[in-house]
C-alpha cells in the first residue's frame, strides 16, 4: 500500500499518477489516504532493462478484500454487542447491563452463535400455494394438458431428495 497524508488532495482519487506509480483509490481514514496499487511503471532514468511495467492487481484486489472483510467484521461485532445492550437493558431484570459481566458475556457469545448459524425459514408453504396457483391458472386458461404436465414436473421436483436436489425448498 502506498499512504498518503490527509491533507494531500488527489486531482482524480479514481486513478492518480504519483511519481510514476499508477495507483487506483480504495479508502480513507482520518489520518491516511490508502491507495492500492495496481500498477508501477518505473522512472525512465532508470535502466532500460528495468523500464517496465509491474501488475500488482490481483495481489491489491486480495488485500483490499481482506481489509474491506475485517473491517465488516468489526462492524458487524459491534452491531452485535449494541443489540445485546439493547435487548438486556430492555429486560426489567437488568435495566443497566454491564458488559463486563458474565451474563452479558454468555447472552453475548450465543446471539453470535444464532446469527452465524445462518438459519433460514422454509419456504416450501410458499412454493406449494404458488404451484397450486399455478396449476389452477393453467386449468382455468383451458390448457389442462399444460396444468397436468406442471402439476407432474412439480410433484417430482418436490419430491426429490439427496444429490441434486434444493436444499429448503
């Protein structure tokens, strides 16, 4: 990464050239501008065989997701812990949490733990209302033959299981 001082204004922060280093914009923080780099042509005092042009483009895009990712994750702590907070103080048992204390800790480490688990609802209900809809659809349109061969292609689907299938449906 190559940092530049806040203060410093880029003429065009979505590609700048700054003596000689082609940089794309990517964040900024309150002291630091930090710009990844995704290429570096070198000066061309230098040698001949050196004057050439460096991709650094995979390499940045890793690092960037890597930084993007844990400053998502600090986020999404955070959030977390606020709504932790949120909840206990809402339960006349502790008006005031403490989150130093152990309760906090536990309720804490399994709001996580059910947020992480990536729970998801059912959704067969739905599909089988919207199939019956379907198939009522069809049958009112005067296309029974197309109503019969859905109601058929949507039996086997539902039915089946193991490799292949839709996992909640």
């Amino acid at each position: 990464y190559f940092c530049l001082p806040a203060d410093e204004k880029l003429e065009n922060p979505k590609r700048a050239h700054l003596s000689s280093l082609y940089c794309s914009h990517y964040s900024h923080s309150p002291t630091l501008q930090i710009i990844s780099i995704s290429k570096i042509r070198f000066n061309k005092n230098w040698n001949k065989k050196q004057n050439k042009k460096v991709n650094f483009e995979a390499e940045s895009k890793e690092t960037s997701k890597r930084l993007m990712e844990d400053d998502d994750q600090r986020k999404a702590a955070d959030l977390v812990q606020e709504l932790v907070l949120r909840l206990l103080s809402q339960n006349p048992q502790t008006p005031n949490p403490d989150p130093n204390s152990p309760a906090f800790h536990e309720t804490h480490r399994y709001a996580k733990r059910i947020l992480s688990s990536r729970l998801t609802p059912s959704v067969v209900p739905d599909a089988t209302a919207i199939a019956e809809s379907l198939k009522r659809r069809l049958a009112t349109q005067g296309k029974s033959s197309d109503a019969l061969a859905f109601a058929d292609l949507y039996t086997k689907f539902a039915s089946k299981t193991g490799p292949g299938s839709v996992n909640n449906k």
